[in-house]
C-alpha cells in the first residue's frame, strides 16, 4: 500500500515537473487540472487504508502481547504445580523456583522486545505517511501559488488587450 501512495505522488510529481510551460513565466506550467485532482483524490483514498494497516498492526502487537503474557502466567502456574508436587526435596523446589523465573523473565524479555519492534515499525509507517502527506500537500500548495500568479498575469494582459482595442476603436471614430 505504501508503494501505491508513493506511485500516486510520483505521477503527479511528474505531470507538474513535465507540464508544458506557460510564455510569461518560466516557473509556470499548465496541467490538467482532472488528471491532478484525480491523482490527488486516489491518494487521499489510499491513506486512510495505510493508517488502517498500521492499526491492524498495533492490534496484532497487542494481540501477541497478550498471548505471551497468557503464555508465561501458564508456564508459571506449570512451574509453580511442579514446584509443589516436589515439597519434600528442597533442592528441586529450588531448581523449579529457578526455572519459573527463567521463564517467567524471557517471556517478559521477548514480550518487551516484541513490543518495541512493533511499535518501531507503527511510528516508522505513520511517519512516512505523514511526510507523504506533507510532500504532496506542499506540492499541491506550489501548483496553485503558480497558477493564481499565471491567471493574475493572463487576466492582466487581456485588460490591457481590451483597453487598446477601446482607444483604437475610440481614434477611428
């Protein structure tokens, strides 16, 4: 999904740097506007499905996160029933007591680890995500900077145009 948003910006990236440009000015170019709109309309599509990835993701974390919790409480409550059947010999208790904790610590080490690479990865998608966001919203931004000052020049130049239309007409008579 990244790679489509990613596409989108990359087509509409290119349509503006190709445009053809406009005589009165060299930063400015037309485009078509259905062509840019439409580009801008799938990509705003295509967000939302990204940050419900990213949520599917935070869920299945949490999700995993549970089932290790579920996970090492059982191997406890296993190491402790062991532990138990065992009362009359101290050093096995001791080995079991040991042995619990092992495992009651690697299961919380992994759950830990686990739920820093997950969120890792959450922050990396939403981050890109915002910065793609904020690259097409500052493109977009540009685009219609350049076309106001292109039709302020364009609506200009047609005044004047009419104004010297106007004297000549007003000479001949």
């Amino acid at each position: 999904m990244e790679n489509e948003v990613h596409e989108l910006l990359e087509m509409l990236y290119t349509m503006i740097a190709e445009a053809w440009g406009v005589p009165i000015g060299n930063e400015k170019c037309i485009i078509e506007r259905d062509k840019a709109l439409n580009l801008l309309e799938e990509v705003k599509t295509q967000l939302p499905l990204e940050l419900a990835e990213a949520k599917r993701l935070v869920a299945a974390r949490d999700e995993f996160i549970k089932n290790a919790r579920r996970e090492a409480e059982s191997m406890r409550r296993a190491a402790e029933e062991h532990a138990r059947h065992m009362v009359e010999e101290q050093e096995i208790v001791r080995m079991a007591k040991l042995r619990a904790n092992e495992l009651i610590e690697t299961a919380e080490q992994r759950s830990r680890e686990l739920r820093k690479a997950a969120n890792d990865y959450v922050d990396d998608a939403l981050r890109r995500t915002e910065e793609a966001v904020s690259t097409a919203l500052d493109e977009v931004s540009q685009s219609r900077i350049r076309f106001r000052s292109a039709a302020g020049a364009a609506s200009e130049a047609q005044s004047t145009s009419r104004q010297q239309i106007q004297r000549v007409s007003a000479e001949e008579l």
